[in-house]
C-alpha cells in the first residue's frame, strides 16, 4: 500500500504537485519536473519531518504521479484548464 495517510505528507504532496503543474504550465517536461521534485523531496529527507517508511511512500507516489500524463492535463484534454481556472482575467 502506497496511501499517504500523514497529514504533513499529505501536504508536501500537495504543495509537490501544484509547484509541478505551475512549471509544466510554464513548459517545463517531466526530466526538469524530476529534479524539482527530487531535490524537494531530498531537502525534506535530510531534515527527518517524516519517518523513513513514509518518506519512501511519498517519493514513490511522486515519482508515479509525474510519470502519469493525466496529472497534467484538465478534464477537456486540455492542460491549459487546469491553471485559469481559479484565475479571473
């Protein structure tokens, strides 16, 4: 089981995956998504916030989540709905 029931797991899950979908926004691919998210999750690693066993689960749960195209593309196939939405221009 790969379910991330931490609270603050859950919220770096989050906070990874909205600071992804920006910079895919921003046209950045998978192979730059990847660093960032390794060298998140890397940093949050070395100051020991989660437990090893969680830690592990988040980054395996990143790691698929990046690889999934869905994750960056809105319910209409098009990734830009995913950005304006919450914007009023």
């Amino acid at each position: 089981m790969t379910a991330l029931q931490h609270p603050d797991a859950i919220r770096h899950f989050q906070s990874l995956c909205d600071a992804c979908q920006e910079l895919a926004h921003r046209h950045h691919g998978p192979s730059e998504l990847r660093l960032y998210a390794d060298g998140y999750l890397h940093a949050l690693r070395r100051t020991a916030m989660l437990d090893p066993l969680t830690q592990r689960r988040l980054e395996d749960l990143m790691e698929r989540w990046i690889q999934d195209p869905s994750s960056f593309v809105g319910a209409d196939g098009d990734p830009r709905v995913l950005y304006e939405q919450g914007r009023s221009y």
